[in-house]
C-alpha cells in the first residue's frame, strides 16, 4: 500500500462521492438505513404535494411550502449520502492503487518431472510449485521451500526498503504482486485464485467485505426503534388532529417527523464505521474485520512480547566494569580495539559506548580479526604487536584464559553475576593471558514506552509481558518498561493460558506474534495482531496484519479503536442533544394554532409557524455535511480515566449539542422569514 495520504478529501474523492451520492436514492440501497429511507419516503410525499398540493385535503396555496420543504428534505438526504460516500470514496482510492499491483501474467510452474511451464497466474492452485526469478512478480501468496532473495514489498507495505525472504524459519511466507530483487525463490502456493492477501486487502478497502460491529448493530437498532416510535407518534397527530378540526398541512407532519428521529447520526453512522477502518488502513495495518478495530477500543489487557516490542532486541553496550588491579582506560581501549571492525549490533554499540567516553583507537593497529563462530564462542582481534583480544561469554573465555595458563582474577565471577542480576548479558574481555574485565551488554528498552504504558494504565489498561528470560532478566525489563506484570520463561502454551485467564475474569486481550508458535495465541485473542512479516499460520491465526511489521504498533491501534468509539458516542450525543433544541423550534410553532399558550415555549422567539418549520429542517440538513470532518478524521482521543472522558465529551457534545442549533436555528430564522415573506407565503 502507499503511504498514507493526509488529505481528507481530494479532487477525485469529492467526484466520486458526489456521483455516489445521487446514486445512493435507490431505495434498494436507502432502506439498509431506516432512519434515512423514513426520510426518503417523506421526501416522496413532499414531492407528490409540490404537484398535487390537494390530495390529501390541502391548500393549493401550500404548494411553494411544500417545494420549498421538498428541496430541504432531498438536501438531507443527498448531504447524508455524500457522507457515506466520501468515506467509501478514500476506501476505494487505496483499492485503485491497489489494483495497479494486482495484474495477470505468466508464472514458472514447476510440474512433478522437474520441467517448468509459463502458465497465467490466475490459473494456478494450492499446492503449486512455481519458482520466481530476480525481477519477476511473486504469482500469490505462499511459501519459500527453496532459495533466499530480497524482496520488494513497497507494493503491500509502502516501504520501499526490500526485506529478505527465505526458506525455514519465520521469514518464509511471501506475498502474492511482491517483486523479487535478488536471486530467486522457489514457492509453494497456499491459497486459490481470488482469495490472496491483495484480493483481501482489496475488498476490505473497498468496503466490499465490511460488515457492521456488533456496537453498531445495536446502535442501529436504537435509532430504528426511536424512529418507528416517532413514527406512530406523529401519524396519530394526524387524526387527533382532524377531531379537534384543526387541519395540520401533511408537509408540517412529515418536517415534525423529520425533526423527531435522530437524522444527524443516522445520516453519519456508516461513515463513522467506515471512517474508523480507513483510518487503521492508512496506519498500515488490514483490520480483517470491523469488530476487531472495535474490540481495540475495548482493551482491558495487552501481552506483549518482550524483543522486538518492549526492547530492541539487539543488546548494546552500557558499561565497561574491570576487574581488581586493572586500569579502565586499559579496559576500555581494549573493548575499543577488540570492537573495531566487529560489525554486529553489540560490536558497535562497544565503539560507540567508547567513543562517547572520549576513546579513540586507529585501526592500523590491527593485523587479524576474529569472528565469532559456533565453534570459537568468541571474537577479537590480533594487533601487529603480537597481542591478542578477545570478548566472549563468561565460560568460553574462562577457558580460554585457562588454557592459556592465565589467572581467573577473583572478583570475576562477582561482576558477572551483578550484570546477570540486572538483566543484562556480561561479555568476558582479555588480553593474552589476562582478564580485564567485563562489558554491561544490556537489551535496550525503547524510549517513550515508559510514558506510553504509564497513559494506558491511567486508561485502565493493563500490560504484561511475555519473555523466555529468567524471572530475574524478566523483572528487571518489566520494572524499567513501567509494566504491570510479566510471564518468564514463557512457551507458547503459557501464553493461551495468559489469555484465556484474562477472559475469564470477563477482560478484552489483545496481543501480536510473528511466529507460527504464536498462532494459537492470536486466534484466542480478542485482537491478534500479525506481523506482514511473519509466518502464513500467524496471519491466518490473527483478525490484524500490520505491513509495517512494527510491534509496538499495538499501541497506536488500541488508540485508534478506542478513538473509533469515542467518536460514535460523542456524535450520537451530539444529535440526541440536537433534537432538544429542535423540538423548542418546531412544537410551538405547530401546536400554537391549537393551543395558543405553547407559544411562550418560542424562547427563540421565530417569527413565523412557517420559518421556525423550515429554519429547523435546513440547520437538520447542514448540520450533517459539518460533521463529516469529524466523522472523518475521529474525536481526538486523549488518555485520561473513562469517567473524565465522558463528563468531558457530555460537556462539548451534550452541552454544545443543546446549545448549536438554538444559535443556528435563530440565525437561518431571520432570512428565512424574509424570503417566506417575499413568495408570500
């Protein structure tokens, strides 16, 4: 996928959702959302009487009112289509680009005799060997069984760095419109015609496989409920009304009615579920289905693998400790030395730790580099000099040194173990025969996380880690990380247990893995999250896949779903509080024909039955194209406890809910009845 484009609405977008829009008065399409289609069914009636002004008994005077009423309704609900439509629009605008990955072409397919034929790719099968060369589209999804090569993936990711893929290990599931640079591969086809990873990306960005949430289920079913009791509330006006022969127009009814159901987050619903998987998909990660990005909202515990997630992974050097009888600058200069042309993460983390120290050494010095092999255990250099350094693990040193004929100074075993207790990793330095000491290699805690996880505890979130440290290495992690808790020495089995604890104490787990051994974890989760990089068994087990690869993603995620319902909550507060003020525009200007005391309700003071009518079905109509930015982009989340964040939403949408359309109301008011006046109406 490409990288994310900030714009909300761009020139191609805003055409489509226009042409969508219109599109979308289908009553086929406009009864999935029955607030919308009560709307629509009013707009036809209101449409009959502009022609037919007497059919149900009324005046032919009323014609203008009932244009003019007509006009406002199909506004309405053209604004409440092009919001839906401009958030399918972004949708279909990442499908686009897409689409240009996914084209059909010829594939090397190995047959079982060993000899190769150029089939369409489309025609392949599961369990089809084909084999790919440098410069050539990977067919479909799969796996490496022979070969290692670079690949590029910008066309899934958007990163335009190539990552290696090869046989074995977790680093052999590829993906189907993916190029390969280098050499070539040789892949096992594990899905059908239509069903890769593409084609499921395609779809869900499209909107094609979305279904709604489980929240928006039983938020729909409210709004249909209040709907249909508006309903029979105001089409029984209508008879009561012919009792005390008091003749109400039928456009007056249908604008009550108009005004009565929740118009305003039933026009935004769809938008806002939309909205909500678009915004994940342009964070990079396929959220296979919208009650995943839901239940991300919803998180009560996250577990977290310690590498990769809450550290680096790579351990780097954070201190030098000699030993008795040793200078540092000895020490030091030696680590230095013996680091030089070591091109490891630790290695360079050693110079760099020196160099920040003020050491320097030139390279010159040196005549021989060791490498680190399975046999040697151990690195290091050998200088023109005749010297030699070497850096290793505690035991292979001390047998080397032993060997040797060399001393074990006493307080070795000491320092050692005063790393080992912090939960790092001590690395043996010597020189000849002689010990100098030990290097602190200490598996780094990425920065900001501290901060991070302090914010999600005051949401009520709780983070545990999972590790194969030892419980000593695993505490220490958790404590510098600010975690709540940690499993050491953790297998794949204690993980599931992890999880189905945290459910049965009723709580939402989310988690993310890579490994096939991770698999089991993240279908067992609520949200599982899957590495693009990872195995074909882990992204299969998950409901998201994150492109980018990046772990500590899970954070960003959990925000955003969380965002997801802030949103709907906020907006459905919005337009519930909106009516309030509605029905003090539109009650007293219908009812103080009958009872003339309802008019000291008017505290807008409209000046005519006729505007304070048409005044609060236009502020219906706008107000809905002025929250499509917010439907869009999301209520800002913000990590404070539950409770404050609800007093705090109540007061910018509750109380901002009441007070808008007074103010607006008031103001479309004045030309309104201006213009009635001039029709004469």
């Amino acid at each position: 996928m490409s990288k994310k484009q900030n714009k909300l609405i761009t020139k191609e977008i805003l055409s489509t959702a226009i042409k969508g829009a219109f599109f979308k008065f289908d009553p086929r399409f406009m009864i999935k959302n029955p607030t919308m289609f009560i709307v629509e069914i009013g707009f036809v009636i209101t449409l009959i009487l502009s022609f037919f002004p007497s059919l149900f008994g009324g005046d032919n005077q009323e014609r203008i009112y009932n244009i003019l009423i007509t006009l406002i309704l199909f506004v309405t609900l053209l604004f409440a289509n092009f919001a839906e439509s401009i958030a399918e629009g972004r949708g279909k605008a990442q499908a686009a680009t897409l689409k240009q990955s996914k084209k059909d072409f010829k594939a090397r397919l190995i047959k079982n005799d060993g000899s190769e034929e150029m089939l369409s790719a489309s025609k392949l099968k599961i369990g089809d060997i084909v084999l790919v060369k440098a410069g050539e589209l990977i067919p479909n999804d799969g796996e490496v069984i022979e070969g290692a090569a670079s690949v590029d993936e910008s066309a899934i990711t958007g990163e335009s760095a190539p990552v290696m893929r090869e046989a074995g290990g977790d680093f052999s599931s590829v993906t189907g419109g993916t190029t390969v640079l280098t050499d070539f591969l040789k892949i096992k086809i594990l899905v059908g015609a239509g069903e890769s990873f593409l084609d499921k990306m395609i779809n869900l960005v499209e909107g094609a496989a979305r279904q709604k949430t489980p929240n928006e289920i039983a938020l729909n079913i409210l709004l249909i409920v209040l709907s249909l009791s508006f309903l029979i509330v105001v089409v029984s006006l209508y008879p009561f009304m012919q009792f005390l022969n008091v003749n109400l127009p039928i456009s007056w009814l249908i604008a009550l009615l108009v005004c009565l159901i929740p118009t305003t987050i039933g026009g935004l619903l769809s938008a806002i579920g939309i909205a909500g998987m678009d915004r994940v998909t342009r964070f990079n990660v396929i959220a296979l289905s919208g009650k995943a990005v839901e239940n991300c909202g919803d998180v009560d515990t996250m577990i977290l693998d310690k590498t990769g997630t809450i550290t680096f992974g790579n351990r780097l050097a954070n201190k030098f400790y000699e030993v008795q009888g040793v200078n540092k600058d000895q020490l030091i200069n030696a680590c230095l030395l013996s680091s030089l042309k070591d091109e490891t993460p630790e290695g360079k983390s050693i110079v760099v730790l020196a160099n920040k120290m003020g050491y320097h050494c030139d390279q010159k010095e040196i005549q021989d580099v060791i490498d680190f092999s399975a046999q040697n255990r151990m690195s290091g250099v050998n200088l023109k000099d005749g010297i030699q350094i070497r850096k290793g693990a505690f035991d292979t040193i001390k047998t080397y040194i032993d060997k040797m004929g060399g001393k074990i100074p006493s307080d070795l075993e000491t320092k050692v173990m005063q790393i080992s207790n912090l939960g790092g990793t001590p690395l043996v330095v010597s020189q000849n025969k002689e010990i100098l000491g030990v290097i602190y290699l200490k598996d780094t805690v990425k920065p900001g996380l501290k901060e991070r996880f302090a914010k999600l505890r005051k949401m009520g979130i709780k983070t545990l880690m999972c590790t194969g440290d030892n419980p000593l290495t695993a505490a220490t992690i958790a404590k510098e990380a600010g975690l709540d808790g940690f499993i050491a020495e953790c297998k794949p089995e204690d993980k599931i247990e992890a999880i189905k604890k945290e459910q049965a104490e009723g709580k939402i787990v989310a988690m993310t893995g890579d490994g096939t051994n991770d698999a089991p974890a993240l279908a067992q989760a609520d949200v599982g999250i899957a590495m693009n990089s990872g195995t074909a068994a882990a992204k299969e087990a998950a409901n998201m896949i994150d492109l980018d690869s990046n772990p500590t993603k899970i954070l960003e995620i959990v925000e955003i779903g969380k965002g997801l319902l802030i949103t709907r909550g906020s907006l459905t507060t919005f337009s519930m509080a909106n009516d309030i003020a509605k029905y003090f525009a539109i009650l007293p200007a219908m009812f103080s024909v009958v009872l003339p005391q309802m008019q000291i309700l008017n505290i807008m003071h409209l000046q005519t039955p006729q505007s304070a009518i048409l005044s609060a079905l236009i502020f219906n109509a706008i107000i809905i194209p002025l929250l499509i930015p917010i439907a869009m982009r999301g209520v800002k989340f913000r990590a404070i406890k539950s409770e404050m964040l609800l007093l705090r939403n109540l007061g910018i949408y509750g109380i901002g809910g009441v007070i808008a359309p007074f103010i607006g109301i008031k103001i479309i008011d004045i030309p309104t009845a201006w213009l009635l006046r001039i029709l004469g109406v």
